[in-house]
C-alpha cells in the first residue's frame, strides 16, 4: 500500500467529492461526484451556510439551510471518500470500510439534530454538530472492525 497515494486520495476527497476519482482516472466517476456535489451544494444552501456558521451565525445558518437537500450529503461525501481511499490502495483490508459508513450514519444524526442539540451550552448548528459526529462515526466503525475481524 503506497501510503502518500492513500492519503492523497483522502485529503482531495476532503476538500472536494469527485477531485480524488479525477486523481485516480477514474473521470466518469469524478464528473459525477462533483456533479453532485455542486447540485446538493447549492439546493441546501451549504456554502452559505458554512460561511456563517464561521461567523457564529448558527441560528441564522440553521434558518438557511435546506435539510431535504442537505441530508444527501453526509453519503455522498463520505462514499466518495470510500471510494478514494478504495481505488488507492494496493490491498484492502476486511471491513475497511466500517468507519466511512459509521461516519456517514452519524454525520447524518447530527445533521437531523443540529436545529436542537445543546452541547456544551452552545448550538452548534448544522456545520459544526455534523462535524463532530464524525468523531464517534470512525470509532464506532473501528469498534465494529476490530470486533468482527477478531471474530472471524
């Protein structure tokens, strides 16, 4: 596994869906995802609701976003990720794509609660609260990975 391609692969995923499949030649693919991304992107309102939310703006950000069309992002950020991180190694290990999903899954809670939920003593708003349920998103998915590999 050449390690720089992985996390090449992972850091483009990142910063735009599809820009890793491009890397990786596979263009069809990537045109879709950012194709995607850009119509997801825009119907929720998503890049001007990350530039508040940098502004503290939360409640003005949660006013904002269209959730019918931003619940769509969680799955296709993190299958594109997947999807990168598959394409660019060499071997891929059993289960390996346990933490892409659990994080998908819980982006998605936060996402749906983002309105509500109080952590902290402070809303965190449909940024933020998505992007710390990543945390418990991969260590979930590394839980479950570990414990089925060590079962199987």
């Amino acid at each position: 596994m050449h390690k720089d391609k992985v996390i090449e692969s992972i850091l483009w995923s990142i910063a735009l869906p599809g820009f890793a499949q491009l890397l990786n030649k596979k263009f069809l693919k990537g045109i879709l995802f950012i194709g995607l991304e850009i119509l997801i992107n825009v119907q929720s309102n998503l890049n001007h609701i990350i530039l508040l939310s940098f502004h503290g703006e939360i409640r003005q950000a949660i006013e904002t976003t269209n959730y019918q069309w931003l619940m769509f992002y969680p799955c296709l950020y993190f299958f594109a990720m997947w999807d990168a991180y598959k394409d660019s190694v060499e071997l891929r290990l059993p289960y390996s794509y346990l933490p892409f999903v659990f994080s998908a899954y819980f982006v998605t809670v936060g996402l749906i609660f983002s309105p509500s939920i109080i952590l902290f003593g402070k809303l965190w708003g449909p940024v933020w609260l998505p992007m710390l349920f990543v945390i418990p998103g991969v260590l979930i998915g590394l839980i479950i990975k570990k414990g089925i590999s060590y079962f199987t």
